[in-house]
C-alpha cells in the first residue's frame, strides 16, 4: 500500500486472536511478505530493504488509537486494482461467474470506479456498466 521506494511509509494493522492462556514466551504467530509492481508497466518490482516492527497488545484503546485512517483509501485502490486485474483475467477466459464474483467485490468496496481518460480527463464508470462491457459473451444473441 504505497509508494515504498518514493520513500513512503505505511502502517498496516492487523489483529491476531491468541489463547490467553499462552504460556510461551515466544511462538511464530505470523508470516510477512512484500510484493511491488511498477504502476504503470505491472512489472514486479523487488523492493529495498524494509523496517519492520510488531508489537503486540491487549488494550481496545491502544488498537483504536493506532488505526492509520489515511491508508484507507490506498488500500481501497490496491483491493480494487487486484479485483478488477482478476476480473478481466476471468473474462477473457470466458468465465463469467468467476468474473462476475470478482466484479460483485469491486461493487461492494467502490460501486463507480473513476480513472483518468486516454485525453487526461476523469471519467466515471459504474460497476455495472464495466461488467456489461467485460461479459458481452455471456449474453444470449437475439
């Protein structure tokens, strides 16, 4: 989620479910991976050496005040990029369920897609309006 290599950095959150009766003092609890694409060429991209840091905690507070809200919108984008990528792939494959499944997650994270034209206009689109285009040959000929 981001520009990793311009420099940014992101804070991802993400809640584990542990027994509270762990007596270990330390255990493997998760795996971390970092995948990077070039945005405009979709080559894979490895990027350079990255900080991580986990911490764990029980306080509700503590969680609720470490929520990054401005990564929302980037995760959002990233989610639909992927779903819309998957979409296409399933079309082409003339699998419409699949497609249709993939485009029925877009829909319920963005319903109107907005992306900037060949001219350098924002255009619109509705999900809708994309999955009619992309299963043209699901539907019957009259």
């Amino acid at each position: 989620v981001g520009d990793l290599e311009g420099g940014r950095s992101t804070k991802v959150v993400t809640r584990l479910r542990v027994p509270t009766s762990w007596s270990e003092r330390s255990t493997d609890v998760a795996r971390i991976s970092v995948r990077a694409s070039e945005a405009r060429t979709g080559v894979a991209h490895e990027p350079t050496a990255i900080a991580l840091a986990i911490g764990l905690t029980t306080s509700r507070d503590e969680v609720l005040a470490s929520v990054a809200h401005d990564v929302r919108r980037d995760l959002e984008d990233s989610q639909v990029a992927e779903a819309l990528a998957h979409a296409r792939a399933l079309a082409r494959r003339r699998d419409a369920d699949g497609c249709r499944a993939a485009l029925a997650f877009v829909r319920k994270v963005r319903p109107t897609l907005e992306y900037t034209a060949a001219d350098g206009k924002t255009e619109r689109m509705s999900v809708d309006e994309l999955s009619n285009d992309l299963l043209w040959f699901s539907v019957p000929n009259p």
